[in-house]
C-alpha cells in the first residue's frame, strides 16, 4: 500500500528546472530582464564614464520611476487575467489624486480627501463593469471611450473650482516621509511600496479564493459559470482593483512631485497594457503572475534608462515598446501552445 | 421534404405591405441616416431662426464642414471595411501623419518628383497595412493590440524622420506641392463645396463597389460574421483581413495627404494626441457597423464620420470649450455600440 503511493508520487517526478522557467509565465522576460541587466553592469565596469549605469544616483532614479508604471500595471495585469482590459487608468491616474489635491486644498483632513479619490475609483471601475459586463460591449471600448470622458470631465469638475489646471499639493510631512524617503539614503520608498503592493497581488491572486477566480473567469468563463462562480461580480472586483491601483499609483506620483495637474497626455494605460504583456500575461486572460508584471515593469525603466544613459534619441523607448508588445503577446502564445 | 421546403418559402417571403419600406427597415445604415437627417435639420432650423446666435448655414461655415468631413470620413470608410471583416487599427493617426511625411520630404527636401514622392508615401501605406495583417491574420494577435503596437512603431518613425535638421527638433513641416496638384486635392469648385468632397465620393464609390459588388466584399462580410462558415466555404479569411488592413492604412494615409495639402503644413504631434482613431471609430460605428464584424454599410460609414465631425462643428459654433468634444466622443462610442448591440439582437 505504502509501496504503491510512494511508486505513484516518484512517477510524478518534478520538472526539471529548465522547464519550469520556460512554462512559467514570467519566465522569458525574468530571463530578458537578467541579460540586460548583466549586460548594462557589464558595459557601465567597462566604460565607467560613458555609461554611467552603476552611480547610486541612476540606480534610485530608475527605482524611483519603477513604481509610476508599476502599480498601474498591477491593477491591469490583475483585471487582464480576468479577461478584461482597462485602458481608462490613464485618465483614472490623473483625475482621482487631483481631486485628493482639491479637496485637501479646500480644507479637507488629509485622510478623508485621499479616501475621496479611492471613492472616485471604486466608482469609475464600477461603471466600467456596469456598462461592459451589462451590456455585453468589449471591455477596450468601453474603457476607451472612459478614458475620453474622465479626461475631459475632470478639468470641468475642476473648473467649478476656479479653474485652475495645476494646484501645489503639500501632504502632511510625516506622510510624505513615508511614502517617498529614501531609506539609506539610496532605497526609494517608493519601490518598497511597490514590492509590498506586489506581495500584496501575490496574495490576493495565488493565496486567495478570488485569485482562484479570477484565473477561472479570465481562462474560461462558461466553465467558471458552471463551477459556481459569479463571473461578472469576479470580473467587477477586477475592475474596480484596476481603477484603485491607478488611483494609488497617483497618490504616489503627486506627492513626489508635490504637485497635481490635470493635464492628461501620459499614455499610462497602453504602457501599463505594455508591461503585462511583456510580463507574459495571456491577453484572452487565464493566465499571468505578479512577477511578470514586476518584471516587466522593470524592463521598461531599464531600457529607459539605457536610452537615457547611452544619450540615444527618444524615439527609441517608442520603437522598442511597440515592438515589444507584439513580440511579447507572440511568444506568450507560443509558450501557451506548447505548454 | 415538403415541409423545408415550405419553410424554406416562408422565410424567402417578403412581408405583406410596402417591400420597399420593409426593406428600408431593414438597412443598416438607416439610423444614422435619420439620426444625421434629424440633426441637419435641427442645425439648419436653429440656424435660420438665430442667423447671428448661430452662424451654421453660412457659406463660410459649410465650406469648413466639406474640407473637414471628408477626411474623417475617408479614413473612416477604410477602418469600418476593415471592422466589418472583424478587425480595429489602432494606429491610423501614425499612418495619415508617417503618410504625409514621406511625400512631403523627398519632394520638398530631396527634389524628388511628387509622383515618386506619392509612390514611396502609399507604398509606406500598403507596408503599414500588410504588417499590421501579417502580425494580426497570420500571428493570431488581437488586432487592437497588435496596431497598438503599430501606433508606438509609428510613432517613433514619424518623432525620427520628423526631425528638423535646421533646428534638431520635432518642427512641423511645410507642404507645399505646387498649384495643380492643390487645385486638383482640394480645390474649391462652386459655393462652399471643395474638391475633397468630390475624393470622398470617389472614395466611397471605390468602397461600395469593393463591399457590395466585389467578390471580396462578399468575402469580407462572411469572414467578419462567422470566421469558420468562411473557412469551411473555402475563403481564405488571412488574405481577406490582410486585404481590409492595406485598405485601412491607404485611405489612412489619402486622408493625411488631404490633411497636408490643404493647411499646407504637417504636424507631428496628431499622432499621438489627435485621437483620430478614436473619431473614424466613433463614425463607424455611429454608422452602425457592427464591432464585432459582418455587418456595415459604406453610407453608414460617411454619415458617422460626417455625424461626428457636425457634432465638432456645432460645438465650435456654440462657444464651447474645445476639449468637451472628446469627452462626448467617448460617450457617443459606447453609446453607439450598446445601441448597435441592442439592434442586432432584435434583428
């Protein structure tokens, strides 16, 4: 008997480890993002003066600009493996802080104004689900046509509130201490918000029943249906952890910069649908990890930064996104086909 | 066997009653047709009842409306053929800029001639176009993510070739290809019509014959409304999508040199911030071209873009801020979508 199950549990024998990182979602881009990484160390020993990758000030610069792009691209990255797409964080980005802005401005305490636009979030993700998962319309198009409407309204919501198209956002010391201080001096906080957030996304997607589905809802919605699971109410958590994760992603961005603009024109929400594809999350949903995510928003700022560094035009990090994106969703299908 | 074929006859049997109103009903454009009908006649109306409030029937005001409907709407006939076989390009608003450009420099800065600078420019279209194809039909990638992949491509193309050598910056660039070929491109004929009315009817014409009296068409409505009773009938549904997106990027590209022709100038920033691909959506599928592919008329296409590019108009006339148009453009989308949704179930 004891025989028996040992003999079945060896058949089973673990995959070698090669194996693992290449069916792993996150595998090819952990394996891109160590290459390049190794490369720019590499080149910066060589030409320490050209290449100045490895000088304490570019390194928190690049740890520091991770998270921007970081934390929106959870959100969608969660909600894609769901099923869904959410392009209206990039207007979501600006407008819910302005408001945290406004409001603090206007005599506000400061935690009611930043739960203002964590309200103003859950609202626009819950009509982002309202209309899509309602009316049965794809998720891009309705998303899409929120990103022009929030873009648009916000500046006249702000308008009832003279007018003004940028305000000086002073948080309370202590709380932007926290959020922005550069722990040893060279350590962004930043970036450990974003690890914990991340950690927190693990939880939720790999430790949690919701995770469970979402990857259920995202990978095949009829089966999930007849599991017994509410694939809409699923999709809808989905859509307003996008909204909020933008949200948070904002709060970060104006209290760094110590001040909130409504000017919009930033494309976060196709750099953030960017990063997910890169990290290897499935665009049919079903299938992704957090670390992708990580991951792929490190690769982001890291080819940034090499364009920065090594003084090439700009019009390079568009050309690499571009052709990254497709480059990205053909290898996640062709993993997907073999595995 | 009597029993088919007497259902057979049933569902082949016009109703009772006027054939040509059934038939009406039954058009796919003919909400927008109404609704833009509905809406001229509210503008001309306002119009003649408030001349000074509301300056829309003037000869000045309608001469604007006919050199900037037709360039919408000749890139929108192309994204709705496209979308009427299934599938979006994002990244029109890099074609019609990159489009513009490649005739532009050659001619203006190398003294090539503008027929050769032309032939380069649409062959960059048709590139465009086969790309997105070979990497949406034959890689099997959602073709919004593939083109939004596009549109980053293209717009780091247009930021490099757009540099201005004097000045090392993103300048825009004079256009000027001499006076026939202006007068021919966008002429004014009589009254407030101009020559890009005439292309756009030319342009609609084309399409029409391609949608409704080409076996390709046929093909497209079939690929778009059910992929695999396409396949299993033998048409090659890749080459028809390839196809559709050659068209797309070439009215695409026909329409930025409209654009550039008329203001004489190239701007490299509308291709990223004009959301152009957003209002040629907007306009077909306020045509009621369906998102989902398979259903679409050529008149539908117009009358969206035509719709949209009113509903700019009117805002202008009115005083209102320009940003607002946006905001409702995204509303008008999604509004249109949920209509054409509701219209197909019952139909």
């Amino acid at each position: 008997m004891v025989a028996s199950a040992v003999d079945s549990a060896l058949r089973y024998r673990r995959a070698s480890w090669q194996s693992r990182v290449r069916s792993h979602p996150a595998g090819p881009v952990t394996i891109l993002f160590v290459v390049m990484l190794a490369g720019c160390i590499v080149a910066s020993l060589l030409l320490p003066e050209q290449f100045r990758f490895l000088l304490p000030g570019n390194l928190s610069l690049v740890l520091r600009q991770i998270p921007n792009l970081g934390l929106v691209a959870l959100g969608v990255g969660i909600l894609m493996i769901a099923g869904e797409f959410d392009l209206s964080v990039g207007s979501v980005f600006v407008a819910a802080p302005f408001a945290t802005a406004v409001a603090y401005d206007a005599g506000v305490p400061f935690a009611l104004a930043v739960l203002i636009a964590i309200a103003i979030a859950v609202v626009i993700g819950l009509i982002n689900a309202g209309i899509t998962l309602g009316f049965r319309i794809p998720s891009f198009i309705t998303t899409l046509g929120m990103l022009f409407i929030v873009r648009t309204a916000a500046p006249y919501i702000v308008d009832l509130y003279g007018g003004r198209k940028s305000l000086p956002f002073r948080p309370p010391e202590g709380f932007k201490e926290v959020l922005t201080v550069d722990v040893f001096g060279f350590l962004p906080a930043q970036f450990i918000w974003f690890l914990l957030f991340a950690v927190l996304a693990y939880l939720l997607l790999n430790r949690h029943f919701l995770g469970n589905h979402f990857f259920a809802a995202g990978g095949d919605p009829k089966a999930a249906q007849f599991a017994g699971i509410n694939v809409n109410r699923t999709k809808t958590v989905a859509f307003v952890l996008s909204s909020v994760f933008a949200t948070i992603s904002g709060i970060f961005t104006i209290t760094r910069v110590a001040v909130a603009q409504t000017n919009p024109q930033l494309f976060i929400e196709l750099y953030a649908v960017a990063i997910c594809v890169i990290g290897g999350l499935s665009l049919f949903g079903g299938r992704g990890s957090v670390l992708g995510i990580v991951i792929g928003a490190c690769v982001l700022q890291l080819v940034q930064d090499i364009i920065l560094l090594a003084q090439l035009p700009g019009f390079y990090l568009d050309m690499f996104v571009g052709l990254m994106i497709v480059a990205g969703v053909v290898i996640n299908q062709a993993i997907k086909r073999k595995y | 066997m009597s029993q088919i074929s007497a259902d057979l006859a049933a569902a082949r049997r016009v109703p009772q009653g006027a054939p040509w109103l059934w038939r009406l009903k039954r058009y796919q454009a003919i909400s927008v047709v109404v609704v833009y009908g509905l809406l001229l006649a509210v503008c001309l109306a306002w119009s003649f009842a408030a001349p000074s409030a509301f300056a829309f029937a003037t000869t000045g005001n309608l001469a604007v409306l006919s050199q900037q409907i037709p360039v919408t709407a000749i890139a929108a006939i192309g994204v709705g053929i496209l979308m009427v076989t299934g599938e979006f390009d994002i990244s029109i608003a890099g074609t019609f800029t990159l489009v513009a450009f490649i005739v532009a420099i050659p001619f203006s800065e190398a003294g090539w001639p503008l027929w050769l600078s032309m032939l380069a420019g649409f062959g960059t279209a048709v590139a465009i176009g086969v790309l997105n194809g070979l990497i949406t039909a034959w890689l099997g990638i959602p073709s919004f993510i593939a083109t939004i992949g596009m549109m980053f491509f293209l717009r780091g193309v247009i930021r490099f070739v757009s540099i201005n050598p004097q000045t090392n910056l993103n300048d825009s660039r004079p256009f000027f290809p001499g006076e026939t070929f202006e007068a021919v491109l966008t002429g004014h004929l009589f009254g407030p019509v101009y020559a890009q009315l005439v292309w756009l009817v030319v342009v609609a014409v084309i399409g029409y014959l391609i949608l409704n009296r080409h076996q390709i068409g046929n093909h497209m409505f079939t690929t778009g409304g059910n992929r695999d009773a396409a396949i299993a009938v033998g048409v090659n549904v890749r080459r028809v999508k390839l196809i559709a997106f050659v068209i797309c990027a070439v009215t695409a590209g026909f329409a930025g040199l409209l654009q550039a022709t008329r203001i004489n100038q190239i701007e490299p920033s509308f291709a990223t911030v004009s959301g152009f691909e957003l209002e040629a959506i907007a306009g077909v599928v306020v045509g009621g071209v369906s998102l989902y592919g398979g259903r679409g008329a050529i008149l539908g296409m117009v009358l969206g873009a035509a719709l949209i590019e009113t509903v700019d108009n009117v805002l202008v006339l009115i005083g209102a801020p320009e940003t607002i148009f946006k905001g409702l453009l995204g509303a008008i989308v999604i509004v249109a979508v949920i209509l054409n949704n509701i219209v197909r179930r019952r139909g």
